[in-house]
C-alpha cells in the first residue's frame, strides 16, 4: 500500500501538509459521495469538500472520483493554468512511481497517441473560434425571429399565417438552442466569463431557459456518456429501456411500467412531442425556484415579457400561450431527433472505466457533412469531434476529424458515420431491438 498513513479526516493526510504517495487500489477506495479522490497527470487531489463549489457542479466532478480524470480535467477547462490555481490546495500526493498513468485497462499508446493529437490540434489554432461565425448565426436567429412576428402583425393571424410563424419560430427557437451550446462549452470566446455572460443572454434571453441548469446537466453527459446513472440523457424514468443490458435486467427482474416491446411506437407520442414543452420546462422552472437562481431566473423572465408583449395584443393571452406551446412541440421533435441520432443506437451500458477516445467513440456516431446537415443539427452531425473536443469551436470540426478517423483506424476503433436518413431511422430500430431484448427476458429468464 502507499504512504497515505492514518488520516484524520477522509482523504486528508494526517500530518498536515505532508504529501502522500498512494496506489490505484488506494485512490479507487475513495469513490463514495462523502469520500471522493481523483487523479491528474498523476497527482491525487482530496475533492469530497471542493465538489460541492465546482462550478460545473458536483456530480460530473464526482463521477471521476476514485479515477483517473486527466483526459476530462483537459478536455473540459480552456485555461488549464487557470484552473490549477484551484487544484493547488486539493493535492494530498501523487501516485507511487511502480503505478502506471493510466487506472485499469486503459490502453497507454492509445491514450498518448490521443494527447499528442490534441497538442497538434491544439498547434493549428483549431480551438480559436471565429466571431464573425457565431455573430452571424445569432443575427439570423433575430432575423426569423423579426420575420416571425412580422408575418403576422402585418397580414393577419390567421390559420396559415399562424402555422408559418410558428415554423419560423420553432427554426428560430432550435437555432438558438445550437448557439447557446456554443457558449455553454466556453468555445467562442478566449475569456470563460464573456462565454458564461452571452451563454446566459442566448439560453436565457433568446430561450428562456437556465444556464447552470444546462451547464449540470450537459456536462454530465459528456463526461459519462450512455452510461447509466451518470448521464442524465440516458435517464429514461423507466418509460424506455435502452441498449442491450438495461431491457434485460429489467426482464430478468419481472419490470413492466411500460409495454416496452411497443417502445419503438409509443416514442411517437411521448418522446418527441413532449420533452421540451412538457419534462424540460417544468425541470427548469422547479431547478431554476429550489436553488435559488435568481440571476438565471430574471434572464428567463426577460424572455416571457418580450414574447408576451410582441403576440399577446395579436392572439390574447390564451392564443399566445397555445402558440408558446405549439412552438415548443415543433422546437422538442427537432431537438430530439438530431440528439438522439447520436446516441441512443450506440452502446449503452454501466460503467466500464474507458479511456476518454474509447468511451467517446463508443456512444457517439457521425452523421454526413453538408450544408443543411451543418445548419440543421449546429454541426452536432460531428458528435465525434465534439465529444473529443467538447471546447472546441463547431466550425473547425470538419477540420479535425480525418485526423481523428485516422487514429481510430490506427487502434482498430469504429469510426460511425451515416447519412442523416439512416441515423433518424436508427433511433427507432435501436428501440424496437431493446424492447425485444425485455420481452424476451421477461418471458424467458
């Protein structure tokens, strides 16, 4: 065992400053809500205290505890030299020199050939954003927005005219949603401050929803994606089994809240229809009140005055409530669709302890590069490249990824990559396997 010696409180060293010099074996003891270590390039960090300030949120620091987290602590924070100012007062020691890098099975050449790609990426200026990228793509949001209300405002508000408006805005409301995704990932401005501060304008005052809501979420899903219990996208409130291990073990355990041989049909009617207007807001609302948001609260707000006053005095209050809605159903089917595409027919599964390519490759697919591709999904049609480089800005992810296929090949990693029929369609077959998967469980097991 290392040199932790007894400790006084847990992960602390008992004699003060002292550094420790732990094994694997010790550093992956401390993985419990209450006890929480983790390791980068090699130094242990005592966490259990600073998770409960972390700005990300405690849980996707805390899904690393017991770990190794160099490729996660990188692949998320720009400014490392900045973010190890607050690392500095964590370290308890470092790893004994008999232990390897990496913890586990990780495969060591695969996880340095992926480091020295990111350096390379990183020599190419590839994570320099270009502003007048994302300064155009918010002036066509306003543009449809403008357009929207004009339509109606000028020729009436009729059945037709309504539909279009509210096609504009759902477009428009999408869009939106794309760019705050940018902010959020601190992936256009060099200063994270003036990404958190547009991130809140966009996702608050374009969307009326929560930044930090957003942020605790999101993060999770990429640092654990597809796997249960730590990605939240994969929370399916036992309405769908996912993959090929969850409908089993709900067979095998006699589970039937849903009819879930029939979950490839009923998603028609509760997955895309009401995950924005229904599961989403209210999540936010309830977020946005128990902790005490004020800030992201009053941006919210800012959105539901403005919209209120531009269609209140053309449809009332009920009318603009009923459209509010009906945007939000057209905005929920385009958002599920393009995120799901890449993910739900990928593996999902338990924690497996991956390296970050392996586990990123693993529940993340492609979908073909084109102009309306790019446009339509907020080029998450690269969900590889993001994933890998989850700071990276989107307009430079056709740029790394031949790079990125390249290394997959080297280390015999499927590369996915679909057109965009195939991937929708996907979504629904992946389903309908799972469900198969508990009906036969549940019959014969």
């Amino acid at each position: 065992m290392g040199g932790g010696g007894q400790q006084t409180e847990p992960g602390e060293p008992a004699s003060g400053k002292a550094k420790g010099v732990y094994t694997w074996e010790e550093v992956q003891s401390h993985c419990s809500r209450n006890d929480q270590w983790l390791v980068v390039d090699r130094k242990v960090y005592n966490i259990t205290q600073w998770a409960k300030r972390h700005p990300g949120g405690s849980r996707v620091i805390g899904h690393y505890a017991g770990e190794d987290a160099t490729e996660a602590f990188t692949a998320f924070h720009p400014d490392l030299k900045f973010v190890q100012k607050f690392l500095k007062p964590l370290l308890i020691g470092e790893l004994a020199a008999t232990e390897p890098s990496q913890d586990r099975d990780k495969n060591a050449a695969l996880v340095q050939d992926f480091e020295t790609l990111r350096d390379q990426v990183e020599k190419k200026g590839l994570f320099r954003a270009q502003p007048l990228f994302f300064f155009l793509h918010l002036g066509h949001i306003i543009l449809i927005e403008a357009l929207a209300w004009l339509i109606v405002s000028m020729w009436g508000t009729g059945w037709i005219l309504t539909l279009l408006c509210s096609v504009l805005l759902a477009t428009a409301q999408s869009q939106a949603g794309w760019l705050q995704h940018d902010f959020g990932h601190l992936s256009v401005f060099k200063k994270s401050s003036w990404n958190h501060l547009v991130h809140k304008f966009v996702i608050g005052h374009l969307k009326g929803a929560s930044a930090n809501w957003w942020n605790h979420r999101h993060f999770q899903h990429h640092a654990k994606p597809n796997i249960f219990t730590k990605d939240p996208d994969i929370n399916m409130l036992n309405v769908f089994v996912l993959g090929q291990t969850q409908p089993v073990e709900y067979g095998i355990k006699k589970i039937k809240n849903m009819p879930y041989n029939h979950q490839h049909q009923y998603f028609f009617l509760v997955g895309p229809p009401l995950l924005i207007p229904v599961y989403f807001y209210m999540q936010i609302m309830k977020t946005m009140i128990s902790r005490r948001d004020w800030v992201d609260l009053a941006w919210a707000m800012t959105y539901y005055l403005r919209y209120f006053y531009c269609y209140a005095p053309l449809y009332g209050v009920f009318g603009s409530v009923a459209l509010f809605f009906f945007v939000r159903f057209l905005e929920s089917h385009w958002f599920v669709w393009v995120t799901q595409m890449n993910h739900i027919p990928m593996d999902i599964d338990h924690e497996k302890h991956k390296d970050w390519l392996t586990i990123q490759l693993q529940s993340t697919c492609n979908i073909e590069q084109s102009f309306f591709n790019d446009w339509f999904s907020g080029h998450l049609n690269f969900q590889i490249e993001h994933h890998l480089f989850p700071t990276m800005p989107r307009h430079n992810y056709h740029l790394v990824a031949p790079e990125v296929r390249a290394l997959c090949e080297k280390h015999g990693i499927p590369y996915q990559e679909k057109t965009l029929w195939r991937g929708l369609a996907d979504i629904v077959t992946s389903l309908k396997t799972s469900g198969d998967l508990w009906l036969d469980a549940y019959l014969h097991k």
